[in-house]
C-alpha cells in the first residue's frame, strides 16, 4: 500500500485498471496512444477534489498480463484496494476465491442497475454483486459512409445485399472487411456481429442455455458456416492480421467494414479524426428477418476483501456509481454506460447503437453463458473458428468441439 499524508485524518488507497492502450501508426514509427487516460486522470481528479482526505494511487497493469499480475496479487492478501473487475466467468474466479468484497448491502444503488448491465457482476454461485457495472458493449458491423457515397452503396437489408455491398468494395480496390483471424477473439466477434442473426438471437440462446437444444442445431451450425461466406473479402492473408492492424485498415479508409465492437468508436476517432463511419446490425436471409446485434456487460469496479482502507474505497466506489461518472464514460471513452440515468442522447454515435440494441439484441452467447468453467465456450469456438477459416474445419467440426467440450461439464447438455 502506499500512503500519502494529507492532514490528520488521510487516507490512500491503491486503484488498479487495465492499461486500454492503442498503437496508431505514423509515418516515422509508432505511437503508444492510452484512450482512457485523461479520463482517468480527470476522474480522479474530480473525487479527490471532492473528497480531501482521500489520495488514489494508480497502477496500470497492461491488459494481456491483467489476469495473472492481480491474481498474485490478491492471492499474496496484498494487491490493490479497488480493481478493474473482469465480468461474467472472468469475474467468478475471484469472488469464489474470497478476493471481492460483497456490496449487496454496501451500495444498495446497485439494484438500479438494469439487470443485464448487472448481471456481469453477479456471482453464479451465491447470487451476490461483486462490482460496480461500467460499461456494456454491442458487436455489429462498423462501415465508412464515404465509401459508401463513393460507391453508391445503402446500408444492407439482406445478407444478399451485404455481400454485394463487400464485393463493390473489393471490386473498388478496398478490403470488404478488415478483420483478420490471427487472434481467435475477433472469430468470436464476427459470430457475435454476424451470426446471432442467423441463429435467431434470442429464440436460440434461450433454448440453448436452457438445454433444449445445443450447438448442433443446424440452425446454429448454419450460422457458423455464414462466416464462410465472407472469407473473400476479407484482407489478403487474413489469417496472419493481428487485430491492430484490422483497426488501422478500417480507420484509415483501407475497409468498407469491420465487425467489432461498439468500443472501436473512441480508438477508430483517435487514430484519424476525419474519418466517417456509422453502424449497422448484419442482415440475415430476407429483409422481414430481426437483425440482431449482440451484447454484454463489461467490465466491473470492485474492492479487494482484504483492503484496510473499505470506507474510503467505498466512497471511490460510490462515486463510480453515479450520472456524473456514466456521463464522462459516453463523453470521454466514446462507451455505452452501465449506469442508469445517463443521458447518451448528444452522442450520435452511441444513440445509433441503441437504436439497433431497441431493434435487436441478443446476449453475446459464448462470453455470457459459458466461460465459467474449462474449457470455455469461448475457447473452444475461437480455436475451432481459426481451423474453419484456414480451410482445416467445417462449421459442423466448429459446432462439435464446442458442443463436445462444453458437455463435459454443463448439466443441460448431459
């Protein structure tokens, strides 16, 4: 712990958050670019001004080394007083191993929530809150209006349009879509952008996570093999693109889409003020079927259990909660706020988002549902995904693994 005096009756605390940093290229080299800096940096600003007798200590942690450098931390019964919180599986890890503090009673503002904003913090296993929800985030198709008016283009109603949409871009000497397969996570992303609407959105995953169907279902198989579907639009030597570089391709007017997620709005910004983009939700078969997005709560603010400083971190906490806060997120970071009473309505972009997330969503299926034990969904399918899209699997293969490997311990599937 480090402390810091500020008159008699100072307290510090220790804040650890992931390092949300971005690489943006530039003619000479690269730059280091942290989005959310001078967000944090005002933030704190802002509660120490408010609350005098308390100090924040920062202590980013890059995000790939997050897991495992808190981990030991916490398990040391050091670590810090308050933490950037995984969400969902990522988040029963730690509060089954005691390291999170309870705050059902602590913050009972937390049960204005809305519950999928809230669900992320929630224990599976004793059904408490073990954070302050912060940000949700919705997987759809970015693409630039530029290129669009360039080419004539409208925002498709059916996946026929869609594809004709990405060989137009092609057939202009730009990528269709700018994501690549290096990293099994955006396999992930293009099922969540892409695929819900194929599998039905919520009929599906109501039924599945119910176990009254699994991931063989032909509807979910064919889904999967939709992804297929776009292999010729996408960046040449897309198995070896690594995810900054689909961000820069799409920011800099490179692409005509990219599937990601809603996050992507603040970092595409930074990289090039100029650029134009807006949002869709990918089509399926016929105009008259729901396109549906997919979304999840992530991230959480939490209080290390072991922490000897509860009252000032739960004030910390408590602020983290408030309009004033949520409104800094929608402002500064470009994100969809967990926090209810926000008002989002001058930020066009994330108005837009809402706008699909009113017509169709969906809970992003794997990351909600099933990464609470091993081998996670997410796991299984990124794998899978990577071998369907270098030609070494079929969409059945992909939904056998991921049916197989979530079987052995998901009591519906046995």
């Amino acid at each position: 712990m480090h402390e810091k005096g500020i008159g008699s009756n100072a307290r510090s605390f220790v804040c650890a958050y992931r390092d949300f940093s971005r690489f943006r290229r530039r003619a000479g080299g690269v730059e280091l670019l942290d989005l959310a800096s001078r967000g944090r940096a005002s933030v704190i600003a802002e509660f120490e001004a408010a609350n005098p007798g308390i100090t924040i200590v920062q202590n980013p942690i890059k995000s790939t080394d997050y897991n495992t450098t808190l981990s030991a931390a916490l398990a040391g019964e050091g670590g810090p007083d308050v933490f950037m919180s995984r969400a969902y599986g990522g988040l029963q890890t730690f509060t089954d191993s005691g390291y999170i503090l309870a705050l059902d009673e602590l913050m009972p503002e937390l049960a204005d929530f809305a519950p999928d904003k809230r669900a992320g913090a929630v224990s599976a296993t004793d059904g408490k809150i073990y954070g302050v929800p912060a940000v949700s985030q919705t997987m759809l198709c970015f693409y630039n209006t530029a290129i669009y008016e360039e080419l004539g283009l409208s925002v498709p109603t059916t996946w026929d349009e869609f594809i004709a949409n990405l060989q137009a871009c092609v057939d202009a000497g730009y990528q269709g879509l700018s994501d690549g397969t290096k990293e099994g996570w955006i396999c992930e992303v293009m099922l969540g952008a892409a695929g819900a609407t194929w599998y039905g959105g919520n009929e599906f995953h109501d039924k599945v996570v119910a176990g009254e169907t699994n991931f063989l279902d032909p509807v979910f198989v064919n889904a999967v093999d939709r992804l297929n579907d776009l292999k010729p639009f996408l960046p040449t030597g897309y198995e070896g693109v690594p995810y900054t570089d689909m961000q820069t391709n799409f920011a800099m007017g490179l692409a005509g889409h990219v599937m990601s997620g809603s996050y992507e709005a603040g970092t595409f910004l930074s990289m090039n003020p100029d650029i134009k983009f807006d949002v869709f939700a990918v089509p399926g078969e016929t105009a008259d079927d729901t396109a549906y997005v997919s979304t999840y709560a992530d991230m959480n603010f939490s209080i290390n259990a072991a922490t000897d400083k509860q009252e000032a971190a739960l004030k910390f906490l408590q602020w983290l909660a408030t309009p004033e806060f949520g409104k800094k997120v929608v402002d500064e970071l470009q994100m969809t706020t967990a926090i209810p009473n926000v008002d989002m309505s001058g930020n066009a972009f994330l108005g837009r988002v809402a706008e699909l997330q009113a017509a169709g969503s969906t809970p992003y299926i794997f990351l909600v549902n099933f990464r609470y034990e091993q081998p996670t969904g997410s796991t299984l399918f990124q794998a899978a995904a990577q071998a369907m899209f270098t030609g070494d699997y079929t969409a059945e293969q992909v939904c056998q693994e991921v049916q197989e490997g979530i079987a052995t311990y998901y009591k519906p599937f046995q």
